[in-house]
C-alpha cells in the first residue's frame, strides 16, 4: 500500500504533474511520471 501511494503522489511532490493530473493517469503514463519524477529527483536534489 505504501508503494502505491508513493506512486500516486511523487510526481506531485516532484512538480511532473497536478493532483489532479495524477488522479486521471492511465497506468503507463503514471509509470512514465513517476520515472520522471524519480530523474528529476536524482538530477537535482530532493530540494529542487
């Protein structure tokens, strides 16, 4: 369950997309955000 949420949530915390995108995502493209988020989290800090 945590995974779950932590997949649902990233890429809003990351800045990918809105609350309100994620709620609509297909799986692929909630897939391809998280990865998204992931990289922008590895380029450029937690912070950033």
């Amino acid at each position: 369950m945590l995974v779950e949420d932590e997949m649902y949530w990233l890429p809003v915390i990351a800045g990918i997309a809105s609350h309100e995108d994620v709620a609509v995502m297909t799986a692929d493209q909630l897939g391809m955000a998280v990865a998204a988020a992931n990289l922008k989290i590895k380029l450029f800090g937690k912070g950033g």
